[in-house]
C-alpha cells in the first residue's frame, strides 16, 4: 500500500472531537480512514458524539474513547483499544493542549503543574506509546504553538510547557525511524476556535489579528491539510516543527 493511501489506515487522534481534531477526524475518515477519536470528559461528549456521527454520516468508520490522558495509563489504555477494535494503529495525532495567559509572578504551583501535565506530560508519553505500538512506516504529529517563536509575556507555562515537544520530536524521530516512522510537530498561530477567546481581551485579540504577515488568526481549516501532508506524502519530514501561522512568528 502506498504511503500516501490512507484508505484502511487506522488513525488515533487524541483530543479529536471538535476544533481542529474535530476537522481531522473528520477529514481523514472522509479519506478512507478508520478513526479512533479521544475526548477528556462529560463535557466534550456531545461534541465527540457529533464528530462520529458526521464520518458515518460520510460512510466512514470510527470509535469513541474518553481518558485523562494526564493520566500515562490511560494513554496505554486509548492504543490498546484502538488495536483491539481495528487490529492496529498507522498514524498517531495528539492536538490536546491548554492555554494559560499569566503573569509570571502570579502563577500558581498548582497552574504550572497542571499545564506541564497537559500539554508536556501526555505530548511525552503519546509519542512513547505510538512508538511502541505504530506498525511500520506508521507516523506521529504533535500539534505545538507558534509562540515557541515568540518573544512575549504572559504565555511562560503555555509555551515553555510547549517547548519540549521540540525535543521529544526530534528525539523519537532519531529512536523510531530503523521502523520507518516519521515524527513531527506542528505550530499553528493562534486559531480562531473557541480555544483561544477565553484567555484574551478584545484589545488582545485585536493584536493576535494583526500580527500576522498575511492578516488574521488562523483558520484550522489551514492547519488540517498540513498535518494531513506530514501523515501522508509528506513522511519524509521527520524530526522538526513546521510553523504554520501566515507570517505570525518565525525563525
């Protein structure tokens, strides 16, 4: 089978439900793909409900599957059924992440705690496990931030918890590739979901507007074909962040 035929391929999207997940869940079962679609909680249930409801409603196929993934067991726990159900696993995508917008004296131990367990801890230990449990030629993509590039405040427990993906990217990339699998990670600008608006101000989401070259957030709907290219004909990339953010940051 082709790298690029994703027909029969089993994807696993962690935080796949809505937004950009949501869209690449969506996007890839639409392909050909057999989906395995993680929520955290209660709360985004129905939003996951609809996701899966939407591929069938296209002819495809997928599953539901609800975890903390803070937790390592539960990532071991999404895998293992995603090989049950479909027999494997070829492309692994995690977009989970939080945004916290403070200053740096008035973080809690508790707030970079739990920061650090979400978008550092689970970005760790799912690309442990897809390692482990990808077949051959299989691929991973992380979803980081554009801020990685930046030189601001207010973002220190967001973006530095961000920050190592790099590394485990490159890390994994050296570690899985005798396997044929590619690791990437990609940098969106911030996006125009409601992931965003609830951290900033009018005047702020003014700015974020502006600051890019070509005008604008960015719309998931730029973000979906790039990681569909990583996780398909763009395999050979391996082991680096793509910034994609029309002109936001760069480096």
């Amino acid at each position: 089978m082709a790298r690029n035929d994703l027909k029969g391929k089993v994807v696993l999207i962690a935080g796949g439900a809505k937004n950009l997940g949501g869209l690449l869940s969506l996007d890839l079962a639409a392909k050909g793909a057999k989906v395995v679609i993680h929520y955290n909680s209660e709360h985004t249930k129905e939003a996951a409900e609809n996701t899966l409801a939407a591929i069938h409603g296209v002819g495809g196929e997928a599953i539901l599957f609800q975890a903390d993934l803070t937790k390592v067991e539960n990532i071991q726990r999404l895998f293992a059924a995603g090989v049950e159900h479909f027999g494997g696993i070829d492309i692994g995508i995690n977009t989970v992440g939080m945004v916290l917008k403070k200053p740096f004296l008035n973080t809690t131990e508790e707030e970079y705690d739990k920061m650090f367990a979400i978008n550092s801890k689970v970005a760790y230990f799912f690309i442990q496990e897809a390692g482990r449990v990808l077949n051959d030629s299989g691929k991973i993509c992380t979803i980081v931030t554009s801020l990685l590039a930046a030189y601001t405040g207010l973002y220190s427990t967001y973006a530095g918890a961000k920050a190592p993906v790099e590394h485990f990217t490159r890390m994994a990339s050296k570690e899985f590739g005798v396997r044929g699998i590619s690791v990437s990670a990609v940098a969106p600008g911030p996006m125009d979901t409601p992931f965003f608006y609830g951290q900033e101000t009018d005047d702020a989401v003014a700015y974020h507007r502006s600051a890019s070259a070509l005008g604008g957030l960015t719309d998931i709907t730029d973000i979906a074909p790039l990681v569909e290219f990583l996780v398909t004909d763009g395999w050979w990339i391996t082991g680096q962040t793509i910034f994609a953010n029309g002109g936001y940051t760069t480096r």
